[in-house]
C-alpha cells in the first residue's frame, strides 16, 4: 500500500512539474515559432496523460470511461416514430402553454391600462 502511495506521490509530482515547466517554456520562449511551442505544449499533455494513467485515479478514470462506452451498447433508442410522436407531444404542449401564457399576459395588461387610467 506505501509502495503504491509513493509511486503516485511521485507521479503527480512528475506531471505537475511536467505542465509547470511546459507553460513557463511557452513564455520564456516567446521568440520562438508559435507552432513549436504548441507542439511542445501538445507533446507535454501526452505525455502527462500517460503518466495519470498510470496513477491509481488514474486507472479507476480508464475503467469508469472503459465502462461507459459498454453502456451505450446496452440503451436501448427509441425508433423514428416513437421520436416523432414525442416530438409533437412537447410541441403541442409548448404551444398550449405559449397561448395560456399570452391569455394570461394580455389579462394583466389589460387589468393594469384600466387601474392606469381609471386613477
């Protein structure tokens, strides 16, 4: 388990130096080409991600992602006319809500003109 905590330990504290080192470099070498530098930066980040995982957080994240994708083998997706119908379903009811809304809008307004005029 100690063995374990160092490696991590020692790890991350290779992928923080890593990222630190990488964005100072950006800007210390400024009058380099801007394509080099990103290349570097790009360089970088592969490499810090492989480096996380080899982490223990790292592994428990490739296997949460690893599990996800089979997940989506398992959903089962509704068929075109099961879309459509719903499709139209929300719409209808945002369109009734719209007209209610606007009934209700058009109440107020018309109940405020006539306290405005009436005083």
């Amino acid at each position: 388990m100690l063995k374990k905590n160092t490696n991590d330990i020692i790890l991350w504290c290779t992928i923080i130096v890593l990222i630190f080192s990488s964005f100072s470099s950006f800007y210390y070498f400024s009058n380099y080409l801007m394509i080099t530098r990103i290349f570097l930066l790009i360089i970088t980040f592969l490499i810090s991600c492989l480096l996380f995982t080899k982490t223990y957080l790292g592994k428990f994240c490739w296997i949460s992602i690893r599990e996800s994708f089979k997940e989506i083998y398992l959903i089962t997706w509704p068929t075109t006319k099961e879309t459509f119908q719903t499709a139209l379903l929300i719409s209808g009811i945002v369109i009734f809500m719209g007209l209610i809304l606007c009934l209700i809008d058009v109440i107020f307004f018309n109940i405020i003109k006539w306290v405005a005029n009436f005083g």
